[in-house]
C-alpha cells in the first residue's frame, strides 16, 4: 500500500505556487534537457513525471510545471501499481539459496538496508537466513541462478519542481509543522514512516560516504553531476511488470565506467525524495535476466569493494555470513532507484 496517495496536500502546492510568484519556472524534464542533454532520461525518474489516471471524481489534481504532479484532495484512488518488496515503492528481493521464500527487505520494521551504518533486525530475515537482498560479487556472473522477486514502482509519489519542493519544510526540528501541512496525525503510521525518512537523511554517513537527500529531480542532478561531472549515465532496473518469484539465469553482465558512482535510493515519503549517496569503492553493473516463465529483466546493480566502514550487524553480513570489509558486496537496485556512473 502507498501509505501517501491520499494525503490532501493541495492547499498547501497552491501556497507554494502562490510564493514562486510570476518567476517563470522550469519543469524537472526541461531542467534534465538543459543540463544533461546527451543522457537519456532512465525509466525510473521517467515513471516519477507521468501523471496519476484518478479511477474516482472525488480526487482533484493539480498539475506543477511540464510533467505534472497529481495530487489526490478526495478519496479517489490511482489505477495500477504494484506491491512493494524493496525500500520505497517496487522492489526486487534477492535469494541466495535455491530454496525458501524470498525475505522482505521493507520500510517498516527494521532499518533501511541501504543505509550501511544500521544494523538489522531479526524481523527483516523472519524465519529464513538463506535468503536476502544481498549477494557476494563472485555470484556475479552468466550462468549464476538466484531466486527473486522483481515488481513494478508504484508511482503514486511523483516529483515536485525545486521551486515547490525548497518551499517545503524538510527537517526534524520542523516535523511538527510538516505534519500540519500534510494534514498527517502525530504518531501514526504515516507520521512515523516520514519521520524515520527525515531522520535517515539527517543521519551522519559512512566514513568516505558523502550523503546528500535530493527533494526534486533538479537538486538530484546536481549532486550527481557536482560528483561526477556532466559526462555521466544515469541507470535504473527496467521492469516492465510484476513477476512471481521465481528462478532467474543471469546472462549478461555488462560493467559501467570508472570505479565510482553515484547511487540514489527512492524513500517513502508524499512526495519524491531520494537519499543519494556516493563512494569511492563502489563499480555498477547492468546485469541481463532471463527468468523460469520467459521473463526478460535489464537490472542495474552495484557492488561495494570496501565495506569495513558498514554496520558490523547489517543485513548483508548476517544474511552472507562474511565480516565487514572482506569481501565485496553486491545488490540489485529496485526499479525506482537510480545509478548514476561516468561515461
């Protein structure tokens, strides 16, 4: 369930436009064009411009620069969407065994698994430790069978232009007042989702990790490109539709340039925001799929060559067994997540 379809949030987009004043504003798109116009726009920040078919009269929409953001002030619900698995909406989850269900890598309960300084909890592995959302690099390779689980990005937390999203409150210390804003109950489910977001942005990295929370796809760029340069590919994991968790073959593994990347993890919130981080010992990959049914997936996938500086007891050194900074790490990226690495 997207736990923020619904929130009534159009008084408050009004307000923003009302302040932005006559400036003319650009659209995210036309921003991505202006700044990156020989890098394709990946589908997973694609899906985050498109607009909601609302399925009741109830819903009102307000539409915010060229790519439009629908927001729902009724009880009208999105046509669509799938279940999540990963953190954020749409998800893959990874097995390393060829046996057991697949473990849920979730929002809540328990840390965000691409947050590397927290530590899991027993209720992300459940009662299955041969499975998880993570695999050794050695596994990365054609031939390689693992069990997963791909869904589709539910899309109902679109992007807002910068010029909307800056006026927008973004801290703990103003938490009171942006849960007055959206109109959420203090202490409820929502409540607590959007706090832990905020929180995990305003949490200190990793040594060698520089951590930035993007609130639009303008600010998102910028990073990037304040990292990397404009000469970059921005990557995400193509999935096209929801498939039963089966057995997939890996036949292709392409490695992308260079030995640094930028990587930004979509998190729950009513609006798109993405936690983005990069390092200096992180390769990317796009990894070609063939599953039991037929299905073709196109993932992106990275792997982390130093790890020493992660959560003793995080998830991936429970599930594999291994210690900090032995060996590398690697995970699938979830279809709403982006890499982005040097051409």
């Amino acid at each position: 369930m997207e736990f923020f379809q619904f929130l009534p949030i159009v008084t408050f987009l009004a307000m923003a436009m009302a302040i932005m004043g006559s400036r003319a504003a650009v659209s995210p798109e036309a921003y991505w064009n202006s700044v990156l116009p020989n890098t394709p726009m990946p589908m997973a920040v694609k899906d985050l411009l498109q607009q909601h078919e609302w399925v009741d009269d109830k819903s009102t929409s307000v539409d915010v620069g060229n790519g439009g953001v629908d927001v729902d002030a009724g009880r009208g619900k999105p046509s669509g969407g799938g279940t999540s698995v990963g953190v954020g909406k749409g998800g893959v989850t990874v097995g390393t065994g060829s046996k057991g269900k697949p473990v849920y890598v979730g929002v809540t309960p328990g840390p965000n698994p691409f947050v590397y300084k927290y530590a899991a909890t027993d209720d992300q592995l459940h009662d299955n430790p041969n499975v998880a959302l993570f695999f050794t690099e050695k596994d990365l390779k054609k031939g390689t069978e693992m069990p997963l689980h791909f869904t589709t990005s539910n899309r109902a937390a679109t992007f807002l232009p910068r010029q909307v999203s800056e006026k927008i409150p973004f801290s703990s210390a103003e938490f009171p007042e942006i849960l007055e804003r959206f109109s959420v109950k203090p202490k409820s489910k929502e409540a607590l989702i959007m706090e832990k977001s905020i929180k995990e942005c305003e949490d200190t990295g990793i040594k060698g990790e520089e951590k930035y929370c993007a609130t639009s796809l303008e600010s998102m760029v910028d990073f990037s490109t304040s990292k990397l340069g404009k000469k970059v590919d921005a990557i995400s994991t193509e999935v096209g539709k929801d498939t039963p968790w089966q057995k997939y073959t890996i036949t292709r593994v392409t490695k992308l340039a260079g030995d640094k990347a930028v990587v930004c993890h979509k998190q729950v919130y009513p609006y798109a925001v993405f936690y983005c981080h990069k390092t200096q010992t992180t390769k990317a990959y796009t990894v070609s799929l063939a599953g039991a049914d037929g299905t073709a997936i196109k993932a992106a996938a990275v792997c982390h060559t130093d790890t020493s500086a992660w959560n003793p007891k995080h998830l991936a050194f429970r599930v594999l067994k291994v210690e900090p900074g032995t060996v590398p790490i690697c995970h699938f990226l979830p279809e709403d997540h982006v890499v982005w690495v040097p051409k």
